[in-house]
C-alpha cells in the first residue's frame, strides 16, 4: 500500500497544471499553424490550376520582404535605443517624491526588462510588418517603373516620377517618422523610469546622457522632416487648394519657396540638436525649434493665405489662367479624351416630309431589344427548368450571321442550384454542378408576338451559331465549389424528353484541382468547413474541385493590379462561350489633373437598381486606361490576359512585375477581336470629364460656359441615365457603326445640348469619341422632356392607356437618341408586361415603338410604322431592319391577294400553334421553335407579298393632272 502526504499531491497538481500551460499553447500554435497552411496552400493550388502561380509567389515574397524587412528594422531600430536608454541610466538619483514613486515600478519592472523589452518591440515590428506589407503595389511598381516620355509644366520631371516614385519616397518617409518617433517615445520611458529625466526638483532635468541621447533623435527627426519639406514640394503637383487641380498661382508663388524655406530651417533646427551634444543646456535647440514652428505657421500657413486672399480672388482669372490651362490639358490627356472630335451639328435639321421619309428607309440595325428589361422575358421563354436563371441584365454584342454582323442582345443559362425539396450534399455539389446553354436575341428584330426573335436558344443549344461546350461550370452565379470530373460521376447535363428526364455528362475539363487524394480532401474540407469532402464515398478517382469561379474572381486574382469594369459579357469564340472582361489601370498621382470619384462617375440606372453589374469602389482617380482584355472559359477556366493598350506605362510597368502573364496584342485570335467592345465605365468617366472638360478655353471654363451634364434617366427618376450600345451611323460615315452613345444636357436644363458616341468596334477607329453639339440656343428637348412629350400626346397616350388595362403595366426600354437627317431622333420600345396571376403574359413584350423628332411624336407597333406615323408617310422597311408590319386588321380583305391571304392564314396558324405549346404544362419548347420558325417564314412572305401589291399599284394608278382652280374657288388646304 502506496501513502501519498498532502504535500506531495499539491506539488503534483501544480507539476499537471504547469505542464498542462504549455501543452495548450502548442496545440493552439498547431491548430493556427494548420489553418495558415491551409488556407496559403488552397491559394498555391488554385494558381496552378489556372497558369498563374507565378502572381501568388510574387505578391507572396514581397509580402514577406516587406513584412520582415520592416519589421525588423523597426524591432533593431526601437529596441537598440531601449537598449542605449536603460545603459545611459545614471548611477545614482537624487531622492526626491518622484523618484520614490519611480522606485516602486522599477522594482516591478526591472527584473523583467528584458521579457517586457521584447515583448515590446515584438508587437511594435508585427504591426510595422503588418502594415506594410500591405503596401507591396507601391513597392514593386517603384523599382519596376516605366518613363510616360511626358514632363510636367512646373517642375520637369517625368509624369512616372509623381505615379511611381513619389508615392514610394513618402511610404519610405512615413516607416522612418513612424520609427524615429516611435524611438524617442521609448527612450523618453526609460529614461524617465531610470532616473535620467526628471520634472520636479532643481537643476537640470536631463542627465547629460540621456540628453546626448534624446538631441540626437530630435536633429534625425528634423532632418527627416527636412527632406520630407522638399519632397511636399512636388505633391504640389496635386494640389487642390485653389480653383485648379495642382500647383495654382498660391502654390507656385507662396507655398513652394515656403516649402524650400521650412526645409532649410528643419536642416538647422537639426544641426542645433546635433550641436547640443556638445553643451550644456537647451537654449539654442530651444530657439532653434520656436523658430521652426514660428516660420510654419507663418511662412507656411499665414503667407499662402494672405496671398490668396488678398492677390489672387480680387483677380482670380488673371493669376490663375495658365495654370487653368494645364489642369485642362492634363485631365483630358490623363483619361485619354485629348484626342475628342467635336463637331457642330442640328442648326438645320430636315423638315421636308418627304426626304424624311426617305431618310426613315435607309434606317437599319436600331436595336430595339432593351438587354435591361428583357431579362425576365428570357427567364420565362428559355428558363427551361425552375432552377436556372438569366442575369437581370443581358449583355449586348455582335455575330455575323448570314454575311451581316447584327447586333444581338446575349446571356447564358446558369444554375442556381438543386429543385427546391430535392437538395442535398451530393447534388448541390457532385450533380447539379454548372449551367447550359448561350441564349441571344436579334438586337433589331423581334418575333410577331413581341418576343426576341431567338439567333440560339433552348437545350440543346439550336441556332445560327455553332456551340461545342455550351456547359457554364465558370459563370457571374458560380459561387460556391463544385465537386466534378470523377469516374463514373454523372452530372445533369440539361433536362429533356426522354425516359431519365435529363441529360447527364462528366466534367472532362483542365480546371480546377484534384480531390481524389485524402490529403487535398482534408485541406479542402477544413477550407470549406465542410466534412462532407473528406468523408463522402462519392467522390471517386479524377474528381476535381472548382472554386473561386465567378470571372470577375479570377480574373483579379491572376491580375490584382486591375480594376475591373462592373460587367462582363458572354461571347461564342470559335464553338467556346468565354466571359471577357474589360482591364483598368488608374492612378491618382497624374499632375495637374483632376481627380474624380470612380464609383460616382459609374453609378447610373443599371448599377443601381441591377445586381449583375458589380458597382465601381469610390476610389479617387486622375488617371486611366482601359489597358487589358481578360478571357475567362466558361467551361474549364482558362484564364488569359491580353495587351490592348500597348502605349500605357503603368500596364507596362506591371507586365514587368508579373512577367509573361500578359500575351500580346498580337496574340488576339481574329474570332475573338471581333466580339471587343468599348468598356461602360471607361466611357461612363470619360463621360463625366468630357461633361467639364469639353471647354478647353481657361476663361470659358473659368466662367463655367457651356458646362453639360449627364440627364438623368427618364424611366428612373434621381439616376443618371446608361450608356447605350448601338449600331449607327454618324455624319460623315459610310456604314453604321457599332457604338457606345449617352447625350447631354445643359447643366440645370432639361434641353439637349449635346450627343456622344465612341467607335466600339476593334479597327483602326476603335476608341474614336465623338461629340455632335447642338446650338446654344438650341431647344431640342432632352431626354426628360421626350419621355413627358410621349405621355402628353394625345394619340399616343391613347395607345398607352389602351395597353394599360386589364392589370397590364408598361415597361419603358432604352431610349435610344439617333443623329437623323440634320437633327436627333428618338426611339423608345414600349414593353407590356401583364400583373402576376394573369393569363397574359407576365414578363415584358414588345407591343408599341415611340418616337419622336422635332416637336412631333409617334407610335406604332413596329419601328417602321411608327416612322411612317411620325413622317406621314409610307416607309418601306429596309432588309434586317426592324420587325415585318403586323397583318391587317378585322377590316374587308375582299381586295387582298391570293398570296397576301395565305400568308396571313399561315401566320395566324403558326401564332396558335406556338401558343399552345407555351400554354402545356411543362410548354413544349421543341413545337413552339418549329412554330416560331413557320411564323417568321409567314411574316416575311406576306411582307413581301404586300411590297409586290403596292408596286402593282402605282404602276396601274392612271395619271391624272392636277384641276385647275376656278376662279373663286379657294385652293386646297395643304395637311401633314
């Protein structure tokens, strides 16, 4: 029998209880080890997956470069002058209350000087490395800079100077005030704990070692400040002190020899300090450092303002005029609007009915598909099972069908999970893993019944285009991970007919990263939280995991010194659906231009009320190009990045930094090029500058003469009005054009006052902007006014009401400005969407055009016969170009053809057919194509059926001269 003395079981509970401590710190050093791990090491593998590891090595090191380079400068630095601090303590102090006070913290402190003296610096350097690591962008643009080959105005110096160089000199001066100050604070501690300075008591308060010490941390912060001085001297380049954005007449003239004045006193308020090491006293630091604060507050504060005040505002243009000029000339050379044509335009526009007419007949490809309204109708039409979606946002492009590019409005059918009641771990992650299908309408065309007339649609994919691998694993609703790829794993390719109800298929691509092994299964499962990865019997050899999968996403990842444009689109690349995505690079040192807030010159309708279109940060911007197209494959994830503005230094300067991550230009396949457009939010700033910056004369601009402003949406009241893509052609082209288009008014007027548009198709006049300025004393009615004229007239309102009964609401779409015959023409479709529970359809269809031009406006149920309504005439719709005229109505058709009636028979037949396909419960979408197909095949005969009778007609019309009046006998009354 063992007899255990109380003693001996207290000394062996506290042996557990001290070896319990430090068995829970290592586990917990473990658990986060692991987590780090994890989470660094799923980044690793995802960079492999897509060709980019070489982006996570470099930011990865110059994280750590940073992070333990200035962490450790800091700790050697702050503990060296703890170090000196306690080894200068004087040997004996003076008795005295404070220091009998001071001897009870230094009991408590001094036998753990060193523990806490670590533990100090410890914090101080992981902060510092923290912090800066943060800041590697500034650190590898710096020592990779490229040379813009432009000078500022004032001091000369090379536009990369002020972009790379100087924010790294003051993220350098930042660390070394911050370590500097940070020294004097600890010095000051432990010179006071140990008796080397005092408050109280007679004679001097320092030790003449502790003020050796604390003269020379004072003269390197003066120094510091010195140098910090001259370089304030060209952040005057971005100055906003006066009406100018940089250096003004009070930067030049006061602040900047200001600037060099003050460094020259720091230099010798510091050689003062410096001096004090070898005196007694402080009597010259002391003046030294009064007169230093003295000269700020009045050579760098009062001056400046007294210069302001009293020269510059009681003539403000005079001084200010040159420097006007350069911030005009800057702004405009910094996003990239230099080179803007403006031309005057509308002072006579045509009023001749007949010429209008004529002109109404060569109008083609106006884009009467609005990609903002029709989402909900491709939702309903091409949804095919309830748990796909569209993006509330459709994307507009161009294909080349039949010989003619056409523009088409465009999206693709993504998953947005398992049926309601059916989920579960397998089939949220193994089976319904990706979406199906590139769904697109003709732009300017639209099917009898007001529906998009389908260019591809429905699954499998049917259409003019030839689609290999119509699977969406890679799209804007791919947010969560995917498991896919293993053997035997089946995967709800799409649903159909047959007897399954679905068609399954394997993930074959070269995305994503292997799972199959229980090492990858672990870290993803601790990544995702999620045990199921590690434990489910379901994953079988080859299985891969996608994740990090929207393309705004990766692309971001694989380029994180672009900012990207808030939407990207789908295009059909050689039998391939790949997002493209449009690259900025910006910046906010450019000198003498204007910064601008990115997210609000963004912000509009779409941004707004749309969650498809990402809202830009409110970062403030002065310079910026549209330097990258991105390609994300919407089935295995291939990433690439090209090269389009090859003149941009700070895309250059980054290519350097991530090399070979960037293909050239050159490397564009043709297919491709041809689906680039003009990026929205590079137009929508450009917009916003050029609303300004459009007056380049300093006393104009000055005066704030002819400045316009963006209207705001006359569908949206409070949101600025889109941009609009848009085939068209502008005085003086040959063909239309594929453009990007927004108009302007004067500012605080609701008239138009101008109309823009750039070149979006890849060419030679690929980026051209346009302006066509109307008159000043112009009155052509701005967009606000238009949509208040629609509703106003009163045959239009009458067809507005008619189609707002029986619980049906209209649906506005883009209203589209058109330059025509010498003045502007307005196109606005009218969408009916009937209220939820109705027999109607509940998603929006086309069913009036309105249109205005002049102070005359019309509607009609297709573009033509609204033109025709509008002009009083006749106009013979040009081939491609808007909807076919609808049949006639209940009227007499004894006169009609033979041909003219058996069209009209077909249609009626092929109407029916299609709408009782719709009306099955699932609808038929294999009979309502074949009727869709039989009914545009009517409409086009019976279209050319009519033209063919028309023609007959006025060949067989007898010529009758005109009667001569009689005298006494009034003329006839001309009418429209």
């Amino acid at each position: 029998m063992t007899f255990r003395t109380p003693g001996f079981s207290r000394r062996l509970g506290t042996g557990r209880t001290r070896l319990l401590l430090p068995v829970l710190v290592a586990l917990a050093a473990l658990v986060v080890a692991y987590l780090l791990f994890t989470a660094i090491w799923t980044d690793v593998l995802w960079y492999r997956s897509v060709g980019f590891s070489s982006v996570f090595t470099t930011q990865l090191w110059a994280r750590i470069g940073l992070f333990v380079g200035s962490g450790l400068l800091m700790a050697l630095v702050v503990g060296a002058n703890m170090v000196i601090a306690y080894r200068l303590r004087p040997p004996y102090r003076l008795p005295s209350v404070e220091q009998q006070g001071l001897d009870r913290y230094r009991t408590a402190v001094h036998p753990h000087r060193r523990l806490i003296g670590i533990a100090v610096v410890t914090v101080l350097a992981l902060m510092t490395g923290s912090s800066m690591s943060g800041q590697w962008p500034v650190w590898l643009a710096f020592l990779n800079r490229t040379k813009f080959g432009q000078t500022d105005p004032q001091f000369d110096k090379d536009i990369s100077f002020y972009v790379f160089t100087y924010p790294f000199v003051r993220l350098v001066l930042g660390f070394l005030f911050a370590t500097i100050i940070l020294s004097l604070l600890v010095a000051l501690v432990v010179h006071y704990l140990y008796g080397g300075l005092r408050l109280q008591g007679p004679g001097d308060k320092a030790s003449p070692p502790a003020k050796v010490h604390l003269s020379v941390l004072v003269g390197l912060f003066l120094l510091l400040k010195a140098v910090a001085y001259w370089f304030d001297r060209y952040g005057l380049a971005n100055s906003e002190r006066g009406v100018v954005s940089g250096a003004g007449y009070t930067d030049v003239n006061a602040v900047l020899p200001a600037k060099t004045i003050l460094a020259v006193i720091a230099v010798i308020c510091a050689v003062l300090f410096l001096v004090n090491i070898w005196r007694r006293g402080m009597m010259l630091p002391g003046v030294g450092l009064t007169l230093m604060v003295v000269a700020a507050i009045l050579i760098g504060g009062v001056y400046p303002l007294l210069i302001q005040q009293f020269q510059v505002r009681p003539d403000e243009l005079a001084k200010e005029r040159q420097y006007l000029q350069r911030t005009i000339e800057a702004t405009r050379r910094a996003f990239g609007v230099d080179r803007t044509q403006v031309a005057s335009y509308g002072a006579r526009p045509e009023a001749d009915p007949g010429r209008l007419g004529s002109e109404a007949e060569q109008l083609t490809g106006v884009r009467l598909l609005d990609p903002n309204v029709v989402g909900e109708t491709f939702q309903q039409l091409q949804q095919g099972r309830n748990f796909y979606r569209f993006s509330d946002v459709l994307d507009v492009d161009r294909y080349r069908i039949d010989g003619q590019t056409r523009d088409a409005v465009v999206a693709v059918r993504e998953l947005s999970g398992a049926p309601a009641g059916q989920q579960s771990w397998v089939k949220d992650r193994l089976v319904y893993t990706h979406g199906y299908g590139f769904v697109s309408g003709y732009g300017e065309r639209l099917a009898a019944n007001g529906t998009p007339e389908w260019v591809t649609k429905d699954m499998p994919v049917t259409g003019a285009l030839r689609i290999d691998r119509p699977q969406i694993y890679f799209g804007e609703r791919s947010n969560s991970y995917s498991i896919v790829g293993g053997r035997g794993q089946q995967e709800l390719d799409y649903p159909d007919d047959s007897p399954a109800g679905q068609k399954n298929t394997t993930y074959s691509g070269r995305g994503g990263v292997p799972v199959d092994g229980f090492f990858n299964r672990l870290l993803f499962a601790t990544k995702f939280s999620d045990r199921n990865i590690l434990l489910s019997g379901a994953i079988n050899d080859g299985a891969r995991i996608l994740y990090n999968r929207t393309p705004r996403e990766m692309v971001q990842r694989v380029a994180p010194w672009l900012t990207l444009d808030g939407d990207p689109y789908p295009a059909v690349v050689n039998g391939r659906i790949l997002w493209i995505l449009d690259g900025y690079t910006i910046s906010n040192g450019y000198p003498y231009s204007e910064r601008i807030s990115l997210g609000d010159a963004t912000r509009d309708t779409v941004t707004d009320t749309r969650s498809a279109v990402a809202r830009q940060a409110n970062d403030h911007v002065n310079y910026m190009r549209n330097s990258i197209k991105a390609t994300v494959d919407a089935y295995d994830g291939t990433v690439r990045l090209y090269q389009w503005d090859e003149s941009d230094p700070v895309a250059r300067t980054w290519m350097k930094v991530f090399d070979n991550t960037v293909q050239p230009k050159s490397s564009i396949p043709p297919e491709l090029m041809e689906h680039f457009r003009y990026p929205q939010d590079m137009f929508k700033v450009q917009r916003q500058v050029l609303a300004r910056y459009h007056v380049t004369q300093p006393d104009a601009f000055y005066g704030a003469q002819g400045f316009w402003e963006v209207p705001q949406d006359p569908t949206a009241q409070g949101r600025k009005q889109p941009p609009y893509y848009l085939s068209l052609k502008l005085p003086g082209d040959q063909a239309p054009q594929f453009s990007l288009t927004t108009v302007f008014n004067p500012r605080g007027r609701p008239n138009l006052a101008a109309f823009m548009a750039v070149d979006s198709t890849p060419g030679p006049n690929y980026g051209r902007i346009r302006i066509l300025e109307l008159p000043r004393n112009s009155l052509v009615q701005g967009p606000g006014q238009i949509q208040n004229a629609f509703e106003a007239d009163t045959a239009v309102k009458d067809v507005l009401f008619k189609l707002r009964q029986g619980g049906t609401r209209t649906v506005p779409g883009n209203l589209l400005t058109i330059p025509f015959a010498g003045g502007l023409l307005y196109i606005e479709p009218m969408y009916a969407q009937a209220a939820g529970g109705s027999e109607q359809e509940p998603y929006p269809v086309l069913r009036q055009v309105l249109v205005a031009f002049g102070d005359k406006v019309a509607a009609g149920t297709t573009l033509d016969q609204a033109l025709a309504q509008l002009f009083k005439t006749e106009v013979t719709p040009a081939p491609g170009g808007g909807t076919p005229p609808p049949p006639p109505g209940d009227g007499d058709d004894g006169d009609l053809s033979g041909d003219i009636r058996q069209a009209l028979a077909d249609a009626q037949r092929y109407f029916k057919a299609g709408q009782d396909a719709l009306a099955k419960n699932p609808p038929d979408w294999a009979a309502y194509g074949e009727a869709q197909k039989g009914l545009q095949d009517a409409l086009n005969r019976l279209a050319q059926a009519q033209q063919a009778a028309n023609q007959q007609n006025q060949q067989n019309r007898p010529s009758t001269p005109s009667p001569t009046p009689t005298p006494g006998t009034p003329s006839p009354t001309p009418t429209d």
